[in-house]
C-alpha cells in the first residue's frame, strides 16, 4: 500500500483513494472536513437500497470534476467508513487545502 499524503487519502499510480465518513439524510450535500481520519461527507440520500453509496460516487465525481464511471466503491458498503478510488481526478482543490 502506498505511503499515506494525509490519514484520509492517499496516491497510487494516477488514482486517488479517499477514506470517507458518509452521513446519508443530511440537510444538504456537503464535505464537511475530517472526522476520525476520514473525509466526511454528508449526502441528502437515504442509507437505503444504496441509494447513499450510488449519491457519494455522482457527488465525488462532481467535486474531482471526472465522469461517474472513474469513482469506485473499493471497501465499505455497507459502513458509514468507505474507501472510494477515484481515477485521474482533474480537479484537485479539496485535497490541496
């Protein structure tokens, strides 16, 4: 595994792998910071039938400005704690702060 660049993400090769703290039925879509070592997010989606994993993966595709089809679910389905891989991010702004 690759050297850590912060305790919530870090680089192997061109792709970026997120830990994230997911909070589903919040107010409004948002990253918040970092909470226990994860980047945490929280989503208007329910925790139900996925509908939170599948909102993270378009939210995070926003956000590193890539198509939906270079965010992947690697660890963390059924957790609240995720790992995400994001291949060849183009916008690098939330992790550069």
């Amino acid at each position: 595994m690759a050297k850590p660049e912060a305790p919530w993400y870090y680089w192997r090769d061109s792709a970026l792998y997120l830990h994230i703290y997911l909070q589903p039925r919040a107010s409004k879509n948002e990253i918040t910071g970092v909470h226990e070592d994860c980047l945490k997010v929280r989503l208007t989606a329910p925790p139900i039938e996925g509908r939170a994993n599948l909102a993270l993966l378009k939210y995070l595709a926003h956000c590193f400005k890539v198509a939906e089809r270079q965010v992947t679910l690697v660890k963390g389905e059924q957790s609240r704690k995720k790992w995400i891989r994001i291949d060849s991010p183009r916008d690098l702004s939330l992790i550069n702060t």
